[in-house]
C-alpha cells in the first residue's frame, strides 16, 4: 500500500513544528502533498486561528487550486500566490508582507532551479521566503534535492525532513527516442492502431506548436499566458482540462508549463512523450498522469541526450562558472576589463541600483551559480560512470526500470525480424544474393558495412534476434553445368530451448 503525506505528517507531527522552522516533503506526485496542504495543515491551523500562504510556480497551477479551495470553502485560511508575483513585488520596491502567515507552503519548489535557466528572478522569491524566518516555511516537490542541498550547504539553515520513496509503477515500458520526427511516427501509430490519448511535453513552443498544426484534427495546445504563442491557445479547454482532469482530444502538446501541480485522471492517457532537456522537469512532466485503478499503465518515451551533447552543455555551463568564479574574486572593474562587453554573465551576474540612483553595483545569482555547477557534477558524472548510452542507463535507474528501448532502433529490428522470417530457409550462393541481408542487418565499422558471416551472427545475437546465418556446401545447375558453392549461406530460425 503506498504511503501518503497525510499519514506520515499528522496534526501531532505539525505540533512539534515552531515557527522559523523550514520543513522540507520529499514525495513524489500523487502522495497527497497538496492534499496534506488543503486538508491537514488547513484543519491544523484553522483550529490556532493561523493563516497559511500557499504558492505555486504556474497559472495552471493556481487556477487549478483556486478552484479547488474555493469549491470547498478553503480561502479563508489559505491564500494562494505565484512566486512571479513575489518576484515582480520586490523588483518594483512593492511592499511583499509575508509577516501574516504562520506557514508559507513552496509547492513544486524545484522551480527555483529548474527555471533559473530562463526566468532570471528566482532567487528573489525563495530568499524572501527563506527570510520570513517568523513562519514555518513548508518546501513541496518531488524534484526537490537540489534546492534542498542549497539551502542545507549553501545557506547552512537546518532543514526537517519528510521522505516518501517513489514509486514509478506506472509506467509499463520506458523508450528514448533520437530525432524529433519519430514523435510523428509514434503519434501516427497510435491514431491508427489504438484509441490510446497521449501528452507530448516540448521545450520548444515553436516545435510544440508546429505538432498541433500536423495533428490539428486531434489535438489541443497549450503553452505559458506570457509566451506570444499562447494567441493560438484555446483558452476554454485549457480551462475545462485544468477543471475535469482529463482532455477530450487524444493528444495534448503543451511547453513545460503543464510540467507540475496538473493532474491528469484518464484511463485513456497511456502515452508521455518528453522532448525536455532539465531531468527534473521531465520527471514532472511524466508525473502529470495519474493512476485511475490499480492496474493503470503508461509508455513513457523520452528524447535521448547523447554523451557528446552532454559534453556540449558541461563546457557552456563550464565557462559560465568560471566567469563567475573570476567575479568573485576580482573587483568590479577587474571583471569588466577580463570579459568586456560581454553577453554571456548578464543572466547569473546582473546590475543593482544603491542608493544614488545614477550608480549601480553588479551581484552574482548565487542560486543560478550553483545549479550551474551542479548540472556540471551531474553531466560529468553520467558520462563517466554510465559509459556508452549514459543518460539512458541514469534515465532508466531514475524511474527504476530494468530494461528500456530506443525506439528508432525498435523499429529498425521489427522490419528486420519480418524480413529474417519471410527469408528462413533461403540459399545465398554468393555477394549478390547475401546484398539485401547485410544491408539489412546494417553492421559499420569507419562508415562501412560489413560482411563476414561471423560478423553479422555476432550482430544478431547482441540484439537477441533468434536467426542465424549458417554456411553450407550446395551444388547447382548453372547454364546447363553442375557448380558447387562451398561456403553458400542460408537463414535459419533458432529453436526456443
């Protein structure tokens, strides 16, 4: 039986909990974090004549909540924010009181890191809710460990800890797939073959919407209020989606602003494909389904990252460090004459007005700094110890699964077994019959194919493909002659043990 927040975090466990303490939920979706929160700590602190402020990091987030606690009469304990909107106050020196809330709930705090990359503001919101040191500060996510880690070793603040371990059961198969068209395909087989729905999480709204466009007739899409592209969102299924749990269409593109805090309750949705770079959030993105019963399933298909892209992104990462490292040992003056005008800094270092509004000074976003150099141990680390395929060998250990498949590849064996089978009992007399096998079999060595018998068995057995190749001595009537071929081939089927 799965364990939920609730039971683990009774109103006796809140009890011990003093104001300025930060407790941290480690749980994954599903568990009933928000739950707890609407329910638990609601009842907990109505009874102590207590406030409670509960943010979330998407609109849909708080559309979705904010019906929830309105339906069920909640908001007059709970008040509910984005961080955006803590973040744009403390830009403009708007006053941000969180003084009147006993307890501030960061749902989905994996945001401060997982959206510093594009959003340049978000050490704002958690240092402000790191400073109301008058209120229990309550951190939520299931992709929390890295903002944890930097407000344990960075801020050196004590933390009390909440742990739930994860379950990914639902997931039936794992698949990673190369390039961007295979998500055509594997769309196209689903329309034709099953009455399965699926969501397709992409990074690029552009990428994002030009899928819609292909698949117009089949689905919805969906990305950020703030993004131009969102002219193209019909905002009344996205409403009702956010309301019901589940969408009307078989397919559901959306930009990872659908990444978290949105519930998916379809027996029908049976396919999570992630065209999404941050590991955390692409655990989110395939959280988003869940299970209707018990035996509820998903195939989920991840877009692969190879080593060589890895190394890619630890050398930009690399240099971003370094010129903040630069920067923190040199003056001002120093720095600027080291990497004049240059682009790269202006989101980790940044410029700050002091008091003479003619003058400013230049600080470094220390949370930026360190999910920098923390992907940085993460790329290296994959590419060191996984080896070949590392971030699918990490990938597949993440959400604990044995096996997995790549899907080009799948595909590529599939149309081979039918050939192999239609062919078992062929005889190839030499170069010219054997032609259509090896380039079906496709084995390179330095761009060539190769052709040995003994290569292409070896081949075959590596993928565990049940044929073999055997050599044989034949005699045929050529031309009105008798001709021997000594080291003809055939296709034999190997017999199950």
């Amino acid at each position: 039986m799965k364990k939920r927040v609730s039971e683990i975090i009774t109103q006796d466990e809140i009890e011990k909990w003093r104001l300025g303490d930060i407790v941290t939920i480690d749980a994954n979706t599903g568990a009933g974090k928000s739950y707890f929160v609407k329910n638990v700590l609601y009842e907990y602190a109505k009874s102590k004549g207590q406030r409670i402020l509960m943010l979330v990091h998407r609109k849909n987030c708080k559309y979705q909540f904010l019906d929830e606690l309105e339906t069920n009469n909640k908001t007059d304990i709970i008040d509910l924010r984005t961080y955006q909107s803590i973040e744009n106050k403390e830009l403009r020196k708007s006053n941000c009181d969180l003084s009147q809330y006993q307890y501030i709930v960061s749902d989905e705090f994996h945001y401060f890191m997982s959206d510093s990359s594009f959003n340049t503001i978000t050490d704002i919101s958690l240092n402000k809710i790191l400073e109301a040191s008058n209120s229990t500060r309550i951190f939520m996510s299931a992709t929390g460990d890295v903002v944890k880690r930097y407000i344990k070793g960075h801020k050196k603040l004590e933390v009390r800890e909440y742990e739930i371990p994860k379950d990914y059961s639902i997931i039936e198969n794992l698949s990673f797939f190369n390039n961007d068209s295979s998500i055509e395909v594997l769309l196209k087989e689903m329309l034709e073959t099953t009455t399965d729905k699926a969501i397709v999480f992409i990074n690029s709204v552009e990428k994002c919407y030009q899928l819609h466009k292909k698949f117009e007739q089949y689905s919805v899409f969906n990305c950020s209020t703030s993004n131009e592209m969102y002219k193209h969102v019909d905002s009344e299924k996205i409403g009702n989606i956010l309301k019901n749990e589940k969408f009307e269409e078989r397919i559901l593109f959306t930009t990872v602003c659908m990444d978290a805090g949105v519930n998916i309750k379809d027996k029908e949705l049976k396919r999570i494909i992630c065209d999404v770079k941050d590991i955390g959030v692409m655990k989110q993105c395939v959280g988003r389904k869940r299970a209707v019963h018990d035996e509820d399933r998903m195939n989920v298909y991840i877009k692969n990252i190879n080593n060589n892209s890895l190394g890619g992104f630890m050398t930009k990462y690399k240099k971003n460090v370094a010129m903040a490292g630069y920067f923190r040992k040199h003056t001002i003056k120093e720095f600027i004459e080291r990497y004049p005008r240059k682009l790269d800094y202006s989101k980790m270092i940044y410029d700050v007005a002091v008091d003479d509004e003619n003058k400013c000074t230049k600080k470094i976003n220390e949370l930026m700094y360190f999910k920098y150099k923390t992907d940085i141990v993460l790329f290296q680390s994959i590419v060191n110890k996984k080896g070949n395929n590392g971030y699918q060998k990490y990938i597949a250990e993440l959400f604990k699964q044995e096996e997995y498949d790549i899907i080009e590849r799948k595909w590529e064996e599939d149309g081979l077994l039918s050939y192999l089978e239609k062919s078992v009992g062929n005889i190839m007399l030499g170069l010219k019959d054997r032609k259509e096998l090896i380039q079906n079999i496709n084995v390179k060595f330095d761009g060539h194919l190769l052709k040995g018998m003994q290569t292409i068995n070896h081949a075959l057995e590596e993928r565990n493909i049940p044929y073999r190749i055997v050599e044989l001595s034949i005699s045929r009537m050529i031309k009105g002659k008798q001709k021997r071929y000594r080291s003809a081939w055939r296709i034999d089927r190997l017999i199950a043990s």
